[in-house]
C-alpha cells in the first residue's frame, strides 16, 4: 500500500492513503464498534438492565398504538393491576390509555414504575 506523508505549514504531520484502504479501515472500525455494541447490550441483558420485546408489540407501538396499553398488556397487567400498581383510579388510566386525557409527569412516572420500564419508554 502506498503511503505518502505530507508536513503542513503549522508543523502537522499527515498520511495519505488510497481512499479504498480508508474504506477498508472505516468498515473495519465500524464493525468492532458494531461487535462492542452487542457486547454491552448482551451485558446489560444479563444483568437483567435490559429486556427484548416481541415485535407483536414493539410494532404495535410504531403503529402508534397508546404506549402504556401495550405495555401494560406486554407485562400482561390488566388495567386494574395497573392502576392499583401505580396509584391511580382504573378510570383515569383508561381515559390516558385512550387519549382522552394527559397524565401528569408524577402520574406518568408513577405508571412507568408499575409497568417497571423508564419514563423515556412511554415518551
């Protein structure tokens, strides 16, 4: 491979490559960032800070289906156990689930700890 080095005026040091070695490079370092990714996804899994969901639902949420009924039927709560879980009425979790009215971020936060998943899961 040929290789040049070039001195700027400044006093820095370059190396000029052919543009097919920088590719192979690039592709390369993509790809040991793509393999640590997994590494630490897989980590976090098993440490249990981490959980798949079945595309059944994760498309059910793309679709834009209300984020709180889908996870809740993914814990495979009803809406009940939710309410009771988070300290609401069954009543005012159904008028949120359907859109009919905004939870508060207390309110918010509280159902995000019954369904155990981050706020940012139901944003």
């Amino acid at each position: 491979m040929p290789v040049q080095f070039i001195t700027t005026a400044g006093g820095d040091r370059l190396v000029v490559i052919p543009e097919a070695e920088y590719n192979r490079m690039l592709a390369d370092l993509e790809d040991r960032a793509g393999a640590e990714a997994v590494r630490e996804f897989n980590a976090c899994m098993a440490a249990g800070d981490e959980e798949l969901m079945p595309a059944e639902f994760a498309n059910r949420i793309i679709d834009g289906e209300n984020k709180i009924r889908v996870w809740r039927e993914f814990r495979a709560m009803t809406a009940r156990d939710l309410a009771e879980k988070a300290e609401i009425s069954a009543g005012f979790l159904s008028q949120i689930e359907k859109g009919e009215r905004d939870g508060s971020f207390e309110t918010i936060k509280k159902i995000a700890a019954a369904l155990r998943i981050s706020v940012d899961d139901l944003a």
